[in-house]
C-alpha cells in the first residue's frame, strides 16, 4: 500500500507539489523552491500541460521537465487517480 506524500516530505529532483492557487497562479514546492518562498507559475499552463481542470491542481504532485529559480514547464501528473 502507498502512502500519501506529506507536505514535510522532501521533493525529489523534477518534480513539484502544488501548494494552492492565488487567483491565475499555482505556488509549487520543488527541490529548488521551499514552502516558505515557493515557485509561482501560471494555472492555466500547469492544467494544459497535465490535463486536468485548475482547481485541481492544489494538492498534486507533478513530474516537471524543465524547472528553473523563476520558471517551470512540461508538467505531467503523478498518481493520477483516474488511472
């Protein structure tokens, strides 16, 4: 059995674990960004790339293809519970 990812447990290299939506923007938790001073990119682009709907994002956990100090892209869910 799996268990659920704890906001405390250390992100790995590539991915990122959205904290919550601000308006049109997701802060993200990754190995480079900490809770305290997460990354902010655009929803709509996270939920593009994943396909899923922008409220949906907060509590996810994505493999990340390219995250850099100010940005991030390419962005696949992991444990989607629809498979």
């Amino acid at each position: 059995m799996s268990r659920l990812r704890s906001h405390s447990d250390p992100i790995p290299p590539g991915h990122a674990l959205v904290l919550l939506n601000v308006g049109d923007v997701s802060e993200l938790v990754t190995s480079r960004h900490p809770a305290t001073a997460p990354l902010r990119v655009p929803s709509a682009r996270i939920a593009q790339q994943a396909g899923l709907p922008t409220g949906e994002l907060p509590g996810r956990t994505f493999r990340v293809d390219a995250i850099s100090q100010d940005d991030s892209n390419g962005f696949t869910l992991l444990n989607d519970p629809r498979r």
